[in-house]
C-alpha cells in the first residue's frame, strides 16, 4: 500500500488524499471490496515510528522536562526492565544535545524522555493530540487507531511509545497532529469539502470553515 495526505497546517483543509491500489470508478466491478470499502488515508492503522517523535519532543518542552541544549549521550543502545533497546546507529551517537537526539532521530534519547515525562504525562498528550480517537473529518470510514491503556503501560511500554512503536495511528490522526505542532499548537478539526453552492444560483448551501478543536501546546513549544 501507498497513501499521502496533504493537509494546510493552519486551517485543517485537507488539500489532497490519495492512496494504491485504486480502482477504475468507471469498472469498480473489476476491483475487490477490499480495495473499495477501505480509504487507507482515514482507515489503516500503523505504527508511527520515528514520525511520532515529533509528538514526543513537543509534549516534553510543553512540560519544561528537558531544553534543547541539555546533554545526552547515546552508547547505541538502552536497557529497560531486561529488554534491550537500540538505536538504529550501531555504537550510538555519543555525546549530543536534545535538539541533536530529535535531529538524530535517536531512539535511547527518546527513551529517557519518555521515563522523564512519565507514563501518566506522555499519555495524556497523546490524548491531547488526538490519539485513539476519530479526528470527524468529513469522510467516511474512520478508524481509531490503538493506544494501550494506561493500566497495561509498564516501562518497555513507555519506553517504545516515545519512539513511535507499539502504538498504532492513522494516517489522518498523525498529520493532524504534526500539524498541531508546527503551526503554533492548534489542534485543528480536518475537512476536505471547503463549500457546496447551487449550480444555478451560487447561493452556498453549506460551508465548513476552520475548527480549533483544542490548544495543545503553546506557541512558544
């Protein structure tokens, strides 16, 4: 499967969604159910990976746990209750700031933080953020997504969460989130039909405009 969304930052307007396999609109017979019921963009679940360290990093200077200057050093690997989690560079990066760790997209960096912020904390932004749950947008057939509840986290759990594995998104959940982070902290409601007007007429029968579904984090984060 291939799937991309194009989404305004600043509004929520979805610009744009496509997805393969498609069909033929013209010889939808030809296709399987599979392919027709299911709008990947709004439906499939993933694992986010390092794409949600992006939901990670801002949750943890919204909550002044780290700044970006303070120092971490990276021996390529992290042990969390016998579990042994490494990062994708073999030795690690040694010796690096927290804006390095995001830039690195260091996964033992992303480790600490989680255990910094704590279970509770992470957990609640993912809430905020829109996680588990359905953005609403204007389209049919959404998914949820799936988050442990909090009782099942323990702390491999919070560990690979912060890193973006072991939880499961959707597409449209994630790019509205990162949008939420990038345009000043505004979770926006998505939508793709921008107005319906009367052929004839061009009287506007319905409009949908920008909804701020919460503030997620500040301006300054």
């Amino acid at each position: 499967n291939a799937l991309a969304i194009v989404m305004d930052p600043n509004n929520g307007e979805l610009l744009g969604i496509g997805s393969r396999p498609d069909y033929d609109p013209n010889n939808y017979q030809k296709s399987s159910q599979k392919v027709l019921n299911r709008n990947l963009p709004v439906f499939s679940s993933y694992e986010p990976g390092s794409t949600f360290k992006i939901v990670t990093m801002a949750t943890a200077l919204e909550e002044k746990v780290i700044s970006l200057n303070d120092s971490f050093y990276d021996s390529g690997s992290v042990k969390v209750d016998g579990s042994t989690l490494r990062c994708w560079k073999a030795g690690g990066h040694g010796s690096q700031t927290f804006l390095q760790v995001l830039e690195n997209s260091c996964n033992p960096g992303f480790v600490k933080i989680g255990q910094l912020l704590g279970k509770e904390t992470l957990f609640s932004y993912l809430d905020k953020f829109g996680f588990g749950a359905k953005t609403k947008v204007d389209l049919s057939g959404e998914s949820t997504g799936i988050i442990f509840p909090l009782e099942k986290v323990g702390n491999v759990e919070l560990a690979t969460t912060a890193f973006g594995q072991g939880v499961s998104v959707t597409p449209i959940q994630q790019v509205t989130a990162v949008s939420s982070v990038v345009n000043g902290g505004n979770l926006y409601k998505p939508y793709i039909v921008k107005r319906i007007a009367e052929p004839n007429t061009k009287e506007i029968m319905k409009e949908n405009k920008p909804t701020i579904v919460k503030k997620v984090i500040s301006n300054e984060t």
